[in-house]
C-alpha cells in the first residue's frame, strides 16, 4: 500500500498525518493491469462492475429498515432457504451489473436454479456469487457478505455445465465482501496475495487497508454451530472435545453468518467449520460459490480448507452447480488437527483408491500404493496401443490382462491427481469391472507466483 503522505504542521488537525496518496481499489485494478503487456482491460471491467454491485447492495443493506425491506419476500430459492426482500433485490444487482458489464457469458447465483447464459458472445468469464450470504441475520442488523468467485472461459464457450463445474484450482479470482459496521471487501487472484479494503462511505470508494494478509498458522478460536453436535461424525465430536479439553481451552465464537465468522478467522486466525453431518450428508455450505471461492482466499492467506473426507477444498469438483458441501477452514495448523484426527478413524484423502472388484468386495490402498498405480497412469500414454477405437493397456491387475475401455488422458490424470471420483472401466477375461478412483492427496501445488488475469 502507499504510505506517502503529508503531516500538517498547525491548525484544527495539528500534527495529524493526511494520506494523501490513497490507493483506492479502482487505482488497485488499474495498476495491477498496467504490470502485464498481454492484460486486455476485459478482467479489470469486470471487477469494475462487481465493484458497484457491492456497493449498491450496502446501501440497501445500511436502508433496510428505513424503507421496508426488512422480512421475507415470501418466496424460496433454489436451495430451499427462504428468500429476503434484500436477497431478491441483491440478485437482481448482481444480474443487472454482470450483464451490463459485456464481460462476463454466464453468472451462477444461489437465488437462480440454473446458470444465467448472458448475450455476450465473445465475453470471457463466469461470475459464481451468493449475493446475499447469511441473509436469515438481516433483521437482528448481524453482519452479513456477498461471496464471489469468477472463471474464465475457454475460446467459444457457451456457458454449459461443462463450463462451469470445475474445481476451485480453475478460479482466476475470487472473494468476499463483508457488510457490517463498514464494508470489507477482500479479493484474491490465482496464486497472488489476498489485499482487503475498506469502503469509505465519504468518498464512495473501497480504500486498499490491509494489504497482503496473512493468517497466523494456529489460534485458539473455533468456530462451528454445537446446535448439530447431536448429528456429527465421531471424528468431528472428537475435535471440538480435544479443543475443549485444551491445557488452554480455545474460545468459542460463532456469529451464523459464514462471511462474518469467515472475515474474523482470516483476521485472528483459528478455525471455521460446518461439517457435514447425518443431518445433512453432503454437507450445507454449495461448492461453487460459497466453499471454492473462502478455500481460495483462506489458502492464499496461508491457510487450509477441506471438505468433510478431508479432500482439499479447492481440488473438489461439484457435481452439479448447486452441489454442497461440508467444510473446515482456517490457521494451517487448525486444519491440519481436524485432518489428522479424522485420518485415525480412517478418513483421509489419502487413503483411498476403492472400488468393486470381482465378488463385489471393497478395495482400499495405501497412500504409497496410490503413488504406485498414479505413476503408471502417468506412463499409460507411452504404453497404450489404439485399436479400432479400444485401447489396450499390456500390464497385468490381480492376475490377470485388463484391456482399458477408454484411453487415459490428461483429463483423467487430472481427476486422479484433484480428488475428483472418477470411474475406469475394466475389462478382465472374466467379467467388467468398474473401479473407482477416489481423492488422492499427493502433493500440493509448487511454490506460488502471483498471476494478473487479463
């Protein structure tokens, strides 16, 4: 951030230091493209209309009450939850700036059961957002955020599903705004430092005022609703007990509104959950807009985020585009408890290649045994001989010779290597068999260098 400035010497501000080199998030943006020669504005635009999306909406938000739109609006998203007047109206923003921003083909939205395909042929991005996350708190005036990630999209999309359902290892930015006592907007892009600004209503811009966070690697702070504990795995009542009975026991504080308990965790560090449970299997919290884009930011800031099979967040693909899950996110070593409390009762990302094979019993491996079976997919493609559209693997499985239904790609690698469950069909001299190949924590991406998208 500039610290340049100019100290007063006299008069009603005495000895006050005035910053008057102020970097707002507007010059932030500009900036940032004017390092990259290759930078064609399109991302920078958009971020422009996200920026008055966000804006607006804290205008409604700090209004509500005064001009009555506090309460339900008598209608159900999507999801199910219940919509307020302000979640409409926050939607209809989002939808209105995102189309008139000519920069982005297609918008997720949690109040929109499907994708909003946008006129914009040669725009180039996907905005995923919950425009009014926490919405349920808006009438007790507890904070609450809008929750953004953006994609951007290959030469000729056209905003199908296939477009959208990615891992969060694919988000060229994502972020958060937080509408509480001020506005808090913190933005990340891919392998670059998470900067927060603060709105400054006077002038009408958010102002750059924590630059470059970073989280502290452990706290004694969690965060997670004890109302479900009745519904939980056993590995999860096992860590809030081991927090509890702490030589320090750790600090409990829960506001129900994720961005908020999200925004304090990246700022004093601890740990954030809402795991899935026997209540809800798969988890409450959606994939897309409200898990990849908090695992961006909070591993960026240092940090980790899982899902509730321990799976690293950012590498889960979701399976349709309202797909939820669980989630534990916070200080590194916060998170790395939950993962190693939970590998000793056997779940872990490691473990498991699995699947049916013959008799229909259950397969499990170890993490050097997945190494194994990885490496030899990484040499298929020297191995495999195409015939008549059937691929031949010669290597032998339990004793016998399979011969590989389909070739194995890059995009199969990628699964493999990104958690992703994915399925090869096997065909022996006996019977078909399809194996799963389930998340395999491997290694964790190479030493990051910060990228501009343009």
């Amino acid at each position: 951030m500039a610290t340049n400035g100019h100290e007063a010497t006299g008069g009603p501000v005495g000895s006050e230091k005035i910053n008057t080199d102020i970097v707002t998030l507007t010059r932030f943006l500009n900036e940032e493209q004017t390092k990259h020669k290759e930078a064609t504005g399109d991302f920078t635009l958009l971020c422009h209309a996200l920026q008055f999306s966000f804006k607006s909406i804290a205008y409604y938000i700090r209004r509500a009450s005064l001009i009555n739109l506090s309460g339900l609006a008598g209608s159900s998203n999507v999801t199910g939850d219940d919509q307020k007047k302000l979640d409409v109206i926050g939607n209809d923003i989002f939808i209105a700036a995102m189309r008139s921003s000519g920069r982005v083909r297609v918008l997720v939205s949690e109040e929109e059961e499907e994708a909003i395909v946008f006129d914009a042929k040669d725009a180039r991005y996907a905005v995923l957002c919950d425009p009014i996350d926490g919405s349920s708190n808006l009438d007790a005036g507890v904070s609450v955020g809008t929750i953004f990630g953006i994609f951007k999209l290959p030469e000729g999309a056209k905003g199908t599903k296939e477009d959208l359902l990615k891992p969060g290892t694919e988000l060229v930015s994502a972020g958060f705004t937080m509408y509480g006592a001020s506005a808090q907007l913190v933005l990340t892009m891919k392998d670059g430092p998470v900067n927060g600004f603060t709105m400054d209503n006077a002038l009408g811009e958010f102002i750059l005022t924590h630059p470059d966070m970073q989280m502290p690697k452990h706290r004694g702070i969690y965060s997670v609703n004890e109302g479900n504990s009745k519904y939980w795995d056993e590995p999860v009542k096992e860590w809030v007990e081991s927090l509890k009975q702490a030589e320090k026991p750790y600090s409990a504080r829960y506001i129900g509104s994720m961005v908020a308990d999200a925004y304090r965790t990246l700022l004093y560090g601890g740990i954030f959950a809402y795991p899935a449970d026997k209540k809800s299997p798969k988890g409450k919290l959606r994939i897309l807009y409200e898990c990849a884009p908090m695992a961006m930011v909070f591993e960026n800031a240092g940090g980790q985020a899982v899902n509730s099979k321990m799976a690293r967040m950012m590498e889960v693909i979701p399976e349709q585009i309202h797909d939820r899950s669980g989630i534990f996110m916070g200080s590194y070593d916060e998170v790395q408890k939950v993962i190693d409390i939970h590998k000793k009762h056997g779940v872990s990302a490691n473990a498991l290649i699995w699947g049916v094979g013959a008799g229909h019993q259950l397969h499990y491996a170890s993490k050097e045994h997945v190494e194994e079976i990885i490496k030899a997919l990484k040499a298929l493609p020297q191995l495999m001989k195409p015939k008549t559209g059937v691929t031949k693997m010669e290597a032998k499985h339990e004793r016998r010779e399979p011969t590989l239904l389909t070739p194995i790609t890059a995009q199969h690698l990628s699964w493999v290597s990104t958690f992703k469950l994915t399925s090869c069909l096997i065909r022996t001299r006996f019977r078909i068999t399809r194996r799963l190949l389930l998340q395999s924590e491997l290694a964790y991406p190479s030493p990051r260098t910060p990228t501009y998208v343009h």
